[in-house]
C-alpha cells in the first residue's frame, strides 16, 4: 500500500489572499463626563495575490493479485490546494474523515497518517520554503 501525491492545474486564480494591512482605529469618547479610549483593528480591503494555481490530490493505491492478474483499488482522501499547505502546514485529517476512510480501506488511523505523511511532508517542505522567499 502507497500514498501518490498527484499535481492539479486549477482553472482559476485563489482571490482569497492574506490581508496586505492591518488598520487600527483609536476612538476618543466622553460618557458621563469621563473620558474614554477604545481601540478597534480591521483588515484592509487590499490582499495579496495568489498567482500559483495548483493543488494536489492525495489518494491511497493497494496492488494485489487476483486470478494471476495484478489489480489495484484506489482510495481518494482528498485535494489541497497550494496556498492551504504552504499557510495551513496541509494537514489531511482537514479534507477527510481518517477514521471512516482507514476503516474503508482496512488500516489504522496511525498506518493512514504513517502512508501519506511519508509523501506528503517533503512536499509541504518545499511548498513552505518557495512560499516564505516570495514574502
């Protein structure tokens, strides 16, 4: 049993970039003849673009033998996109249940998370790495 990691070209661009600004707000206010400061911050409308339009689909794949023939099942756990491993460390139990997808497949939760961390942290290191020089 193995884990394959395969890249997706996305159609669209992510429009949901961070927050290019971080706005405070001071409020100056007299109640009952004392004076009174409150803060409050707000994002700017402004955000980051996120120009790289990709996204990886993780899927479970078991090869046996049936009749003499080689078969495979495939098991898909889910897609993420780019910008969620590089901000969001891609964690997979976030894009499908572990428990009913390793029950599915006839594994323990640890032997699931164990097969596709395998593949998926080398990937989520260099996606952290690109992503931090484009700061």
């Amino acid at each position: 049993m193995y884990c394959v990691i395969q890249e997706v070209e996305l159609k669209k661009e992510n429009t949901y970039g961070e927050d290019k600004e971080l706005k405070s707000t001071v409020n100056d206010f007299v109640i009952s003849g004392e004076r009174k400061i409150s803060y409050s911050h707000t994002y700017s409308d402004e955000r980051f673009r996120r120009p790289i339009k990709k996204a990886y689909k993780i899927s479970i794949h078991k090869s046996y033998r049936e009749g003499g023939k080689v078969k495979k099942k495939q098991w898909v756990l889910g897609t993420m996109d780019y910008y969620y491993i590089a901000t969001f460390d891609g964690y997979i139990g976030d894009f499908c249940d572990l428990e009913e997808r390793a029950e599915t497949i006839g594994i323990t939760v640890d032997e699931l998370f164990d097969i596709v961390s395998v593949k998926l942290e080398p990937l989520r290191e260099r996606i952290e790495k690109e992503y931090k020089e484009t700061e």
